[in-house]
C-alpha cells in the first residue's frame, strides 16, 4: 500500500465579519496498490503499454478485490466529510412528492405511472377509462421484484386489444433484458419468460404476438464481451422462446448492430431499421397483411437517419435528414418507397425537428436554440396553429392514438418542475393536468440564455441557473454539466438534485456543445472523428466565461459529465488541469484505443472513429484519450470517477484504469477516488435510494474539496452573524 497524505487540505473560509479563517479537516488517503502488468500493444509499428488491462477482467477475483479496496478507501473518505449526511438528509426531503406521468389508454383501461416519493421504482397504476382516475389502482409495482429496487422495469408493450402485456425488467442496472408477458384482466404471467434480450423494444402485431431485437448471447462475460450482431425475432402468444422466428438479421456478410422492428399502428406495415453505428440506418418495409410478403427496401445506405412516422394506407410518411441535416417529413407510396420517389410534406427549416402524431394531426416540435417551439399540421401538411406553451423551456409527449380527441404533453424547464398539460387537439387549447407539489419556489431562481465564442470563433449557446441576487464575485461553487455527442440535444429540465446544489448558492451551467444535435446534423458531425476537439474546446470556453464574466473561478468550479460526457471530463482535466477545482466524470469512455472492442461499443465509430481506421485516427486519439494522457507530476483537480459495477454499456474497466493512472501520477493534495455502486448499470433503473445517496457523495465531495467547512448557506450565516 502506498500511502499518500494526499488531502493535507488547507483551505480558508470566511466564517465572520472580520474574515477570520477556519482550517479544514485533513483526511489522509491510503490508496490500494494497483498492480501493473505491462500488456504492449502495436499500432501501425508503434508500441503502447497497457499497465492495468488486467481490470477489464470483470470476473477476475483480482479486480473484485480491486474494486472492493478502492471502494474501502472512498467511503472512508466521504465519511468524513462533515455536511453529507446533511446533504442525503435535503435531498431526501425534496424527493420526497408525489410524482404522476400522463395517462395513456390501452384496451378498456387508462394506465399512468405514479411514485409516491421515495419509491425506487415507478408503479403503474390504472383505472376503467371514463371512471373517475381516483379510483386508480396499483396494476404492476416493479418494487416487489427486488426488496433493494436493484430489478427495474425496462419497457413495456400492450397488445392492441389492451388484454396482454408484454414488459421487460433489468437486473441490477444491465441491458440484457428479460421479458415477462402478462394477461392485463387476472395479472397473471401467461408463458415463460424471453431471456437474453438487449437494446430492444416490442411491438405488437394485432394481438397474435411481438417484434423484439436482441444479440446472440456473448462468449465469456456477459458485461464486456463484443455484441455487434443485432437481429430481429417475432414471438408467437404460446410458442416458446427457442420456436421464435428470425425476422432480420443474422447474415454474416451484413451485419447491423443496432436492429429494431416496429409494426404500425393500422398493422398493415413492419418497418425495420438496421444500423452499423449510432448514426445513419438502412430502412426497410413489409406488407403484413400478405402472407409471405418480401421486404421493400426505402433506403439501402446509412447515409441519413430516416424512419417511418406514420401511414395513411399506402401512403407513408417518413422523417428524414437526408439532404435536410435539420430533418423535414417527406411523403411516398409504399410500392415504390425509394428516394427520388419523395415529395416534401414539411420541409427543412432552420431548427431541428422532432415530430409526433396525435389524433389525426401531426405535432412538429422544433429546437431553437436548445428550447421547444411546436406547430400543429392537418395530414395535408396545412399549418393549422401554433401551440401556446406554458413558458420557455422543453414540451415533450405530443404523441395520441389516431382516434384520441386529446393528448398530453410535459413541460419543464430548469427551474420549474415538470408539468402536465392537457390539449385539446380540435380547439388546440391547454389546460395544467398535474403541477408536482414540491418544497421548491421556482420564482426564488433564475436561468439565462447567454452565447459564448469557442476556441475558433463558433458561437455556442450556455443556459445559467442559479438563485436570483447572485452577486458576480468569483466565488460561487458552479458545476459545469456537458455532453457533446451521438447528435444528443441538452434541452432544460428540472433535476431535484441540481434544485439542492442552487439552494447552497451553487450556479448550474449547461452548453450546448458541438457533436450534440441542438442545431442539427452539420452541429453534431462537428464534433465527430477528426474534430472531436471541438467539443472540448467548448466546454473549455463554457469554462473560462463563466470565470471571465466572475460568475466562478477555478476555485469553485467543478466540471461534470457521464458516459460521453464522461469522456468529455476526462479530455478537459488532463488538457487544462489547472482550469477546475473539482472533476466528476461518470461511466466514462476513458480509454479511446480499446472503446470498441467491448460490448456494443464498436457502434460508437461514427462519432469517435476508432485506432484501427488509420495511422491519423490513431494518433488522434491518443492525444485526447483520457487514460493515456494522464502525465506523471501534473497536478489533476480533486477528482471522483464514478461508475457501476454491472454497467455493461461503457465498461466499468475505463473508468477503472484512469482511476489506477491517476492515483499512479497524481502529486499534491488533491483526492482522486472512484466510488463503484454495485448492482448497478449505466444508469438507468437506478433505484431512488441509490441515487439520493450517489449525489449527496458527489455534491460532498465537491463541496468539501472547494474549501466549504460547512455547506455554503450555513457559511453565508456565518459571515452575516
């Protein structure tokens, strides 16, 4: 064991009038040892170590003795900090409201889901459409699958009748799926249970049975090992799983790594979208109502991102970004679906669109810049109005059957709690649904819109929230949250969590940087492959306006981000160490040279080009890559990599060896520890509990290491006293 008195913390405070300081407790961290076995590695004739590759060994007794020292070490540390337990204990109170989604109808039934606060899970409850919704009782509570909340509901499907349910459940947060089916009137499970299914929805046919997608099951460890061979089956109601039939997929010479099947609402067409990468797909359709149809090819390349968004007979109506980066809806018969066949039903504009259906009319939900503008079309693509809003900030649910007189949208914004509204979609009037009653005043905090220029020029969009009467001293504890990537829009929402930072006087930053789809396809594809840089050139500028505008300092401010994101924390602290006090990357793609060998990873390509493309592509990311670019006796900012143990998307092992590099090289005062949450995936699923007690460490750990004694409110009575 190395030890390192690494936090020797000696941090000041203003605690009085007179500006006297305080001392920081020291916490002293005994860091694991880490063992290296150099694994050496060729890349177009140049060697490259690999020291901890023995990490990406998730079933090795090795690293589950890694894992459960480092954990030892983390929660010692977060033990100590003063005010955590007073963090775990707000958060709790906050969470704790009910929470209500919008109802949708299914058979003889409305179902809603519904937490009464602290639940882990969200049930579904339901009553007889037309009934009073006071009447509502549990139908399915995800609860009672585990006592800890570790299995989760993963989705679910209703036959068109509404008599059959088919959902699915994951284990302790992985994307391997079960899917258990159920007759809706007695609850009762009616077959066996479909195993080993991943990145995949359910369609219905009818009420005869469903579409689902999934792999074949991996050799070696079902968190890591490669799945990049996706395939489409149809289940039959009472046949059994190894009887199911193979839609799609499954040849060799083409293989899609992202397949999905969706049958459209008359049932007439099965439409499969089939993918290399997260971006682009070749789109295919089916007559089901001939028996042994063939499919019909729309599109054969995966030179766009196109699907099939409703039908009117023969009649499809497709939403596309091929040759319209900002996407536009396109109309075409179904006999001859190719390209030059389509004619434009609403065209491209200047903001990006995202259009959804609804009793007979079809909603375009535009971004501009970052928040939600909708019209209403007839399916003669006729404006009829555009929809009035609650406010500035995200609408989104504008989806109904095609018989339904009304639907239900939510609105939220960074601020303000999610809401639901009910519009009436003839007279195309709102009124509030359900407003969440929680111990939050929206009107006591404020968010603002600023632009700040990039590295080269390019103008990006950053949303500010923090308590009303900031003053602008530069010393104001800020996270800094971005993400960047996969053509992936950060548009405002309220989070209980980030509601319990702005109560301690923290500011809550959020750009919209490059790579992510805010202003369409030429946004995200500039911060892809060769480019990459770019986004981390944004979130560096994001950074130095805040502190150029005294917003924060480098003292007080914390970067954050998960998954790319995480990537996008980790390429900042090593390229600007000295720019933030405290790094919290979350299931990060760490290590850029091996990202696409686990898991479903190889399909991430289109965005981050991989070390095999070129001598080029390899160098380039090396030279950003976070595990490789951690340099001996550079002084990182206090730092805490977290990740789960089951997250079977981006594997724990990233985050696992930058962690290891950093302990390695780290000189000076400044922690650097890795909290793993065990039975816990990329996220999603999480139970509540879990969570509450995941940010109270990371708002402690941030806190704390900015120098605060106590929380910043307490600090600020002090200072009045």
């Amino acid at each position: 064991m190395k030890n390192l008195l690494l936090v020797a913390l000696v941090l000041s405070i203003f605690v009085s009038c007179k500006n006297e300081a305080e001392t920081l407790k020291t916490i002293t961290v005994d860091y694991p040892e880490t063992n290296k076995v150099i694994v050496t590695d060729t890349f177009f004739g140049k060697t490259l170590d690999d020291p901890y590759r023995w990490l990406e060994d998730d079933r090795s007794k090795e690293t589950e003795a890694w894992v459960k020292a480092q954990n030892e070490v983390t929660f010692g540390y977060l033990e100590n900090i003063p005010y955590r337990e007073e963090l775990k204990e707000r958060l709790t109170k906050l969470w704790n409201y009910e929470k209500i989604g919008s109802p949708f109808k299914e058979g003889d039934y409305t179902y809603f889901y519904k937490n009464d606060g602290l639940q882990n899970q969200y049930v579904i409850y339901r009553y007889k459409t037309g009934d009073d919704p006071s009447t509502a009782s549990i139908f399915l509570d995800p609860n009672t699958f585990k006592e800890d909340g570790t299995i989760s509901l993963g989705g679910t499907s209703f036959s068109k009748d509404g008599k059959t349910l088919a959902y699915a459940i994951s284990e302790g947060g992985s994307d391997w799926r079960k899917i258990l089916i159920m007759n809706t009137d007695t609850k009762e499970i009616v077959e066996d249970t479909l195993v080993d299914i991943k990145f995949s929805g359910m369609s219905w046919y009818k009420n005869e049975g469903f579409y689902y997608s999934s792999y074949d099951k991996p050799k070696g460890s079902e968190l890591s090992a490669k799945t990049d061979q996706h395939k489409v089956y149809y289940h039959k109601l009472g046949t059994k799983q190894s009887e199911d039939q193979l839609i799609f997929g499954g040849t060799p010479e083409e293989k899609h790594r992202y397949v999905s099947g969706r049958v459209s609402e008359d049932n007439k067409y099965l439409m499969i979208s089939a993918s290399v990468s997260t971006s682009g797909n070749k789109l295919f359709i089916k007559d089901l109502t001939k028996s042994n149809s063939n499919f019909t090819t729309v599109l054969n390349h995966t030179d766009s991102d196109t699907g099939v968004l409703e039908n009117e007979g023969t009649k499809l109506f497709l939403v596309t970004n091929l040759n319209a980066p900002n996407k536009k809806i396109v109309t075409v018969d179904a006999s001859d679906p190719s390209p030059e066949n389509w004619v434009d039903f609403i065209p491209e504009t200047e903001n990006v669109l995202s259009p959804s259906t609804g009793g007979g009319y079809f909603f375009a939900n535009y971004m501009v810049d970052a928040v939600s503008k909708v019209l209403q079309y007839d399916y003669n693509g006729n404006l009829v109005r555009e929809v009035e809003l609650p406010g500035v900030g995200s609408a989104g649910g504008f989806g109904a059957k095609k018989e339904e007189k009304e639907l239900y949208y939510s609105f939220t914004n960074y601020v303000t709690p999610g809401s639901i509204y009910k519009y009436d979609i003839e007279k195309g009037t709102s009124e509030l649904y359900r407003k969440p009653s929680i111990d939050f005043n929206p009107e006591d905090y404020e968010s603002k819109q600023v632009f700040y220029k990039s590295k080269d020029g390019t103008e990006v969009p950053m949303i500010i929230t923090h308590k009303k009467g900031l003053k602008l001293n530069g010393k104001n504890p800020t996270i800094l949250y971005g993400y960047g990537g996969f053509n992936v829009s950060l548009t405002p929402s309220f989070s209980i969590a980030n509601a319990v930072w702005m109560e301690q006087g923290g500011i809550y930053a959020v750009p919209n940087l490059r790579g992510g789809g805010e202003y369409g396809k030429a946004w995200h594809i500039a911060g892809t492959k060769l480019q990459k840089q770019n986004v981390f050139d944004d979130f560096i500028a994001a950074a130095e306006y805040l502190i150029s505008e005294k917003y924060t300092s480098s003292d007080y401010l914390a970067i954050r981000g998960g998954s790319n994101g995480g990537l996008l924390v980790g390429a900042t602290m090593t390229q600007r160490p000295e720019l933030m006090k405290v790094a919290l990357p979350a299931v990060g793609v760490l290590d850029m040279l091996r990202y696409h060998t686990f898991t479903a990873g190889a399909g991430w390509a289109y965005d981050y080009g991989t070390a095999e493309d070129s001598e080029e592509m390899f160098d380039y990311l090396k030279g950003y890559s976070p595990v490789h670019n951690v340099k001996e006796g550079v002084a990182y900012p206090a730092t805490m990599v977290t990740t789960g143990d089951h997250d079977d998307r981006v594997v724990p092992a990233h985050s696992f060896k930058f962690a290891a590099e950093l302990q390695d090289k780290q000189p000076g005062n400044n922690p650097t520890l890795i909290r793993i949450e065990t039975d816990a995936g990329h996220g999603a699923g999480t139970p509540v509990s879990k969570t509450i007690e995941q940010y109270a460490d990371i708002f402690g750990f941030t806190f704390y290491n900015m120098g605060f004694e106590v929380l910043p409110t307490k600090t600020e009575e002090k200072i009045k006293g």
